[in-house]
C-alpha cells in the first residue's frame, strides 16, 4: 500500500528492568526499516517507547521502597542511554503514563462503552502478573503461566471487570486473515494465528480492580484499564488518533508493526485489530513477529545471571577489537540481522559475534575497502583516477543487488539482503584477485589499474550505501574515507545504487581499517563466572537490607608485611573503638596519603584472617580493569563516621 507516512513500530516495554539484547533486538529490527525508508525519501515515523501500567513495575516500585510513578521516571534515562549506545534514531517516545496518552485511552474506553463493545461482567480464572495476561481454565494444566517463555505460577482472579466483546470479531478477523496474504510476517505464522482464531475468541476482560496503578476506567474509577489494552493503544496515540486528525490521516495505518513471537498471536494479531475493527479504523498493514534469542544455549534470565545488555557489550566489543564504541555498536547490530533468518529463533554468543566480526567485517568489507584505498593512496597519490569504465560485470550485479535488497527488506528479511549484499562484496574482492592490481601497477599497465581501482571503489561505494540503514556509524565512515560528501543515510538512493557514481579526481580519505581485526588468541572472553558478576540476579529489598553498609574514616595506613597489594587500615567506624581492615588497593594507592579521608565499608561482614591480620570489614571500592577505586561520600557534604549507606 502506498503511505504518506511509512509508520513503523516496536512494541512498548515493560520498565521493570532494562532491556536486554533480546528486547534490543526488535529495536534494532526497526530503526533498520526505518533507516531505509528515510533513505527511499519517505516520510517515516519510528516509534517506540514504554509500558509502565504494569502490575509487576508497582511490585518492583514497592521492593525499592518507591512510589511506581518516582520508580517509572528512573528508567527513562536508562532505556534512553541503551537505544542511543545501539544508534536507534526513533521519531517518537511514548511513555503510557503521558496525559496524550491517558487522555485517548480513556477516549477510546468510553466510546467502546457506548457503542456496547465493552460492558461490565465479572471475571474467574488464572491471570499471570508476568505477562499481563488472562488465561482460561482449559489453557492453563498446572497452574503455570501457558506461555513456555514465561511459566510463572498464576494467580486466581475473581472480580467484577468490565469486558471487550472480542468474541464478536472473530469473523471479521478470521475474513481479513485468510483474504490477505503477506499481512502477518513471516507468512509460516499466519497458520498459527487462524488456528487461534478459529479455535473461538472469548470476550476479553479489559480491567482490573484499582490499586492505584493504570489509567481509571473513565466514570469509574474502582477499575483501572487493562495494561494491554492501554499498550496497545499507545500506536494510535502517536499516530495522534482522537487528537490531530490531520496527523491521523497522513501517518495511519502503520506500515509495520514489529514484535518477538510471544505477544504476536494472542495481543497483536487477535485482541489488536479487533479493537481496531470495533473503533472503525484501518488495521495495520503488516504485523511482524520475530523468533527468540538465547545466550550461549539458555534462555536469557536474570536467575540464570546471563542476560546480555547492549551497552554492556558494546564496550567489550569495542575494548576487544579497538574501535569506537559506535562501530562495535555497528557490528552487533550486524551479527543480530545476520545470524538467524528472520523469524527464526537465535542464539547469541561471544564467540559467533567475534567470528563474524572478524570474517564478514574486519576480512571481507575491510578488505574491499581499505587495501584499495591504500593502493590508491599509493598509486595515484588518494585520488579517483580518470578515465576508468565500467566493469559491466560489477555494475549489473550492482543493480540487481539494489532490487534485491530492497525486495527482501519489503519482505523483513534482514539476513537475505545482507547475504546478498556481502555476496557483492565478494564480487569486488575476487575481481581485485583476479587482476591483481599490484602486478599491474609492476608492469606499468597504467590505464588497467585505474580501472580496477576505480571498479572496487565503486563498489565499495555501493555497498557502503546498502548498509547504512545497518551499520549507520560504519557507513558514514566508509563514505569519508571514499571522500563523498554528505551521508550515506540520506542519499538519493534510486540514483546512488547505481553503478558508476564515483567522480573521477575525488580526493579520498586515508585506508584506516574500520574493524580492526580482534585476536581470538589474545581475546579474553569472559568466562560463565566472570559474566554472572557482571549481571547479578535480583534480590529483595530485605537482603539487601541485611547488609551494614557505613561511612568510615580512615585513621591509619600501613603496608601488609609480605604481601604487596595489601594496606591494613584502622578506620572509625563512627563505634567505641577504631576497627582493623585490611584492603588490596597497595598498588593503586599509597599509604601515606590515606589518613583523613573517608570511605564506605560493609562493616557486617564475617571478620576474616588475612595475612594473619583480622579484617573486621570490607572497604568498598569500583573495580576498573582490575584497578580498585575508593568509593567516597559528596565532598560538600559532611557524611559523617557511622552514617549509614542505604
Ligand atoms: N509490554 C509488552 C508489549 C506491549 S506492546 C503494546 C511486552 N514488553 S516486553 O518488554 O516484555 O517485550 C518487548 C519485546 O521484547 C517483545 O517484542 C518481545 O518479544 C521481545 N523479547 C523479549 N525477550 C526476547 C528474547 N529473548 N529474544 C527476542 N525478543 C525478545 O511484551
């Protein structure tokens, strides 16, 4: 369908906890799609946001001792920072407390109310708090959540809620279901949807009994409204349904709508353009559901102590290979499109990330690009020589790649377009390969090498604009060091996929490689224990706590006999009497300059010989890169001895 508006979005998430790499990853898939379309000169409108009417982010908001509106407002900056560290260039955020979006909430409830597709019934079966979710007596076997990703035990609910007559859809839904092909992707989970479908929809409770957290049922406020129902309505408050009509009209439906398999079927396929179907609106156009990602075999969770964070290992990556943090962003983006075909589950692991890092990156685009720059940098002093043909060969491969990519990305098949994309790229190596542009330039074959060179730049150029939707930070860089102007994200791309753009004379940039090579020998991958520290499973507020953490200060310093890392510290402890703690941070810091200042120290640890001098206490410092950092309190603020740290 032709849009005004490519609309395109992710699913709203859950604030309990920061998204990991699987959370991520439906991110990643979007800002692809919406990078394209920007590219194609469409207007596009990227949303994305968060989910906070949960029940479990009130159950997280009590354990910090926190209200859920205090707790909510934290986790804006954090999901914030892990969406920029992976480059996602989203136009809108939503975030369902906003009065746009408990306004048209409320709208949408009470025009259903009127037009008697929502009325008030009573409720009796399993809800599961994890995933919002009601389920009937026949779905659930053993009083566990149905859904194999999740498996918590369920609550009983029985309770007066009011109810959408989604059972009256069912026929409509399963008509447009089987009359439109293509509009659930990938099209093998289509089948699952109208077996859900035909095996009947039953009203669906759509409140819960108020307890303080959600949007009020409107002229009703004993209820609040079902979490997802308020979600799903957030795609029709950034299209500024019942707001701004005109918005409305240019940006609806949305042209893709993107999400794990999990809440595909039952929210996003059923309940979703039912509710659409019942306020007259156009359903979207297509409605996409991803497989799932493991790490290392597992399921990612936080009890397992192995989710993956995009920030987290964005540093690695970038620490590991030596490049900036946007390029190893760059190249997770990458491994996430590559690895799996879309719609298949995946597995993530370091290692797999590192050998395609290594392999499609650092050998195969690196080498396209930056040994021909250097031989242009040698040859021709960096500059695009003139004179220099087409390679037919090359440039008819270019333009059927063009079509091809962009069929598959109509299609959501992110790994197909790459794999036709590096399939070019391995055109442009063979080629230099086979014309061996150093024996040219030995045998002062003048007007040969210069169209060599010239054939892989402008291959190297095509590529570079076919991955900038990808790899956004790798591409411009790419295009810098091809000498180009502008960026390769907002190019004329009808014309700039073509072959042969590159004019002759551009001065070129120098063949720094992009991706550095990472050294599997040397590569310290963080083993199982390393990563479990790293990410920690959550704990209760009561055990945390349970600890004795205090401000101390330090009243003496001096060295462990024989052991060189170590300082024995008498330290107050705000008690009667000094206490003695022995500290391995000799090498970062001398003794002498430690008296006076104050520390942190868990002073409720099990005292422990070491060295044979009792430690009664643990001072508490950041470990960077094996460095230890003292912690100390806000210098213009006096903390004084047995201040408690809480
Ligand atoms: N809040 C709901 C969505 C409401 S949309 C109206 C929700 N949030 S979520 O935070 O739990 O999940 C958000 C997205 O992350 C979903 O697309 C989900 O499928 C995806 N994933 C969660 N774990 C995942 C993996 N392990 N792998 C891939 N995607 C995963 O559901």
């Amino acid at each position: 369908m032709a849009h005004d508006c490519y609309y395109i979005t992710t699913p709203i998430y859950y604030v309990n906890a920061v998204p990991h790499i699987g959370n991520a990853y439906t991110t990643v898939c979007c800002d692809v799609l919406a990078r394209f379309h920007r590219q194609l000169g469409q207007e596009v409108l990227f949303a994305t946001g968060t989910d906070e009417h949960a029940l479990k982010v009130r159950e997280v908001a009590e354990g910090l001792g926190m209200t859920p509106l205090a707790y909510v407002d934290t986790m804006e900056p954090k999901f914030k920072q892990q969406w920029a560290s992976l480059e996602i260039a989203f136009d809108d955020y939503i975030r369902t407390p906003e009065k746009r979006h408990v306004e048209m909430v409320q709208k949408v409830f009470k025009k259903l109310l009127d037009s008697g597709d929502i009325y008030l019934g009573s409720y009796e079966g399993w809800y599961c708090v994890s995933d919002e979710t009601f389920f009937t007596k026949t779905e659930v076997t053993d009083e566990r959540c149905p859904n194999p990703e999740c498996r918590k035990p369920l609550s009983w609910v029985k309770e007066e809620n009011y109810f959408f007559r989604l059972s009256k859809y069912q026929k409509p839904l399963l008509e447009y279901m089987t009359s439109h092909a293509g509009w659930l992707k990938p099209e093998y989970r289509a089948n699952e949807v109208i077996a859900f479908t035909r095996a009947g929809l039953k009203d669906q409770s759509v409140s819960r009994t108020n307890n303080g957290w959600g949007i009020p049922v409107p002229g009703d406020e004993k209820h609040v409204i079902y979490v997802w129902f308020d979600a799903l309505l957030n795609y029709l408050t950034v299209a500024g349904y019942l707001s701004d009509d005109k918005k409305f009209a240019r940006v609806w439906p949305p042209a893709v709508q993107m999400m794990g398999k999990d809440i595909f079927v039952r929210f996003h396929c059923t309940l979703w353009p039912a509710m659409l179907m019942a306020l007259e609106v156009a359903v979207p156009d297509m409605l996409v559901g991803h497989g799932f990602w493991t790490v290392d075999g597992e399921k990612i969770s936080k009890s397992k102590g192995n989710v993956v964070y995009a920030t987290a290992l964005i540093r690695e990556l970038a620490e590991l290979s030596g490049s900036p943090e946007d390029i190893a962003a760059d190249a997770i983006r990458y491994f996430l499109l590559r690895e799996v075909p879309f719609g298949s589950d995946g597995d993530f692991s370091k290692q797999a990330l590192i050998s395609r890092f290594n392999s499609d990156l650092a050998n195969d685009l690196g080498n396209l690009l930056n040994r021909t720059l250097s031989m242009l940098h040698r040859y021709f002093g960096g500059e695009v020589p003139p004179g220099a043909k087409n390679n037919e060969e090359l440039a008819h491969q270019a333009d059927t790649l063009a079509k091809e990519v962009r069929a598959a990305l109509d299609d959501i098949q992110f790994s197909k377009a790459l794999e036709a994309i590096w399939e070019f790229v391995s055109s442009g190596n063979k080629y230099v390969e086979q014309n061996a542009p150093w024996a040219l330039h030995r045998e002062g074959k003048e007007t040969e090498l210069a169209e060599v060179l010239y054939n892989t730049l402008e291959t190297a150029r095509v590529v570079t604009v076919l991955i900038a939707p990808f790899m956004p930070s790798a591409a411009t860089k790419m295009w810098r060091q091809l000498g180009l102007k502008g960026s390769p994200g907002s190019v004329n791309w009808e014309k700039d996929v073509r072959f042969g753009g590159l004019k002759s004379g551009t001065k070129c940039g120098s063949a720094d490689p992009i991706f550095p090579r990472i050294d599997t020998a040397k590569s310290t991958l963080q083993s199982k224990d390393q990563k479990s520290e790293a990410t920690k499973p959550l704990i209760q507020f009561d055990e945390f706590k349970k600890l004795d953490i205090r401000i101390a200060r330090i009243l003496n310093a001096e060295h462990v006999e024989g052991a060189d890392k170590l300082l024995k510290l008498t330290v107050d402890t705000g008690e009667n009497e000094p206490r003695t703690v022995v500290a391995g941070i000799a090498q970062h810091y001398q003794a002498e300059t430690l008296p006076g200042r104050s520390i942190v120290l868990l002073a409720n640890l099990a005292p422990a010989k070491i060295r044979g001098v009792e430690s009664q206490g643990m001072l508490l410092a950041a470990d960077v890169d094996g460095r230890a950092i003292l912690l100390q309190p806000d210098q213009n603020e006096e903390a004084p001895p047995g201040a408690i740290v809480r």
